[in-house]
C-alpha cells in the first residue's frame, strides 16, 4: 500500500467498529492513490450491521456501526451488509422461510439508512455482499424453496433500492443437505454429480430471463399468499413473476393499470 503506515504496535485483541474505521481509511486511501495512479477510478466500501443487535451482544457488536460511521462514514463510497434472512439454526419450515424474502430486505435497509441519518453520514448506497438462509436440518438450502426465496429476495432487493446482492455461493459441501451452494461438489452422500445445478440456479436462471430493464410496482391482497413483482422491458413489453407462497392452489387474474400486456 502505497500510503499505509505499518505499526509494530500489537493489535488489540478485539476489533471494533471505530478500530475498523480507522484501518478503513487508511487502506481506502491508499487503494484509491493505487486506482489513479494507474487510471483508474474505485469504489469501497464499508461493513455494517443491518440490524439492532440483540441484547445479548457484545458490546463490539453494540457500538460497531457507530464506531464505523463515526470514523469511516464520509470515505466509504458504499456500505456492506451481510444477512442470512432465516433464524441462525433453525428448522425452519417453508412458510417461515418465504416470510423473511418480504420482511427482511425492507428491515435491512430502513435500519442501515436510519444508522446513517443518525451518525450524521450522507445516505449513500448499501450492497449486501452475502446472503442465503440458515435453515437447517430439511435440506431447506437444497431445495425448491431455496429457488422461491432466492426470486423474492432478489425482487424485494430491487423494490428497496439496494444497490448489488451477491448471493453466497456457487459450491460448497454438502453437510446433510444444509448446503450454500448453488451447484454441488459431487459427494458421495448427496447423490449428486459435481457441479450439477441445484433448484437455485434454476430459479434464478429463468427469472433472469423474464426480468425488464426496471421495476414497477405490483400488489396482491395480502390474504391471498400470492406475491407480485413486475418489470418492463425499453422494447415496451411487461414482465411479472407470481410467487404462490401458501400451501393452496390459486386462480390468479392481471389487472394491468397504464401498461400494455402482451400477446402471452
């Protein structure tokens, strides 16, 4: 690093959010002078909590965002958050699963812009950089499910205008069907051939293909258990993704207000 100033002083056993902050700017300072000196221009960003920690915390946790904002708030470009939308350990069923692709991403980004207003940083953009679910003990992460969630988490993303979302991640290991992965390793015990693609990819596979250019608003009454998400394409046509949340088959009519459906 070009401008790094390298201490021989121990570091602390703990790392805290002003800690950070304050490494924080020294590497993005000298990442940037690197960037230019070469041509080109960077952006960095900042990792933060999206979520009030829980009583039981650390108090790193407690302080983290403010330590974060307070020292590195005005350099980072972005800020970075990470979530795993279900409980941590937890059997959840599929209901409990689609729930948290509706809550959680609009929760995420109130809670993480509130955090900046009040550290008095201006509201810049938010990338969560590692996300899936940590269901566990039903194969949920290998499942049909998982690809429902992963559609809805990626549409309720765009509707909150968060600015990237790198889902975690392309291969992992199996561990009794609680696998991140969306393709698998071949073990043995999954019965899988390496690399062979799990529900996720496929999900997210056609849903990138019926995906417009930008989003626009679509509702549903809430009793139905049906979640709506449309988009338009620049060559005029309209897009929209049905996701059937309930364990009940349903007659679903469009009712399209100042767009033009299509043929089929």
């Amino acid at each position: 690093l070009s401008r790094a100033v390298i201490s021989n002083r121990p570091l602390p056993e703990i790392i805290t959010g002003a800690l950070y902050g304050k490494h924080f700017r020294v590497f993005a300072d000298s990442m940037k002078k690197a960037a230019s000196e070469t041509g080109k221009t960077i952006y960095i960003g900042a990792q933060l909590l999206d979520g009030e920690p829980a009583s039981w915390a650390t108090n790193t946790d407690k302080s983290w965002n403010q330590g974060v904002l307070t020292e590195a708030g005005n350099k980072a470009d972005f800020f970075i958050v990470h979530n795993y939308f279900t409980p941590f350990n937890t059997n959840s069923n599929a209901a409990e699963i689609l729930n948290t692709a509706i809550t959680v991403p609009s929760a995420s980004i109130s809670y993480v812009q509130a955090q900046m207003t009040k550290y008095n940083v201006p509201v810049k953009p938010v990338a969560l950089t590692e996300w899936n679910i940590f269901a566990v003990n039903s194969k949920q992460s290998v499942s049909h499910v998982a690809g429902m969630h992963l559609v809805m988490v990626l549409n309720e993303l765009m509707k909150n205008k968060f600015g990237l979302a790198t889902r975690w991640d392309l291969a992992n290991g199996w561990n009794n069907g609680d696998d991140h992965g969306l393709f698998s390793r071949g073990e043995a015990e999954s019965g899988e051939p390496a690399w062979n693609p799990r529900p996720a990819f496929y999900h997210q596979y056609f849903f990138q293909k019926m995906l417009g250019d930008r989003c626009i608003n679509a509702s549903t009454p809430a009793s139905t258990g049906i979640a709506a998400y449309a988009s338009t394409f620049s060559s005029g046509e309209i897009s929209v993704t049905l996701a059937n949340t309930s364990v009940n088959s349903h007659t679903v009519q469009l009712d399209f207000k100042n767009f033009n459906p299509g043929k089929r």
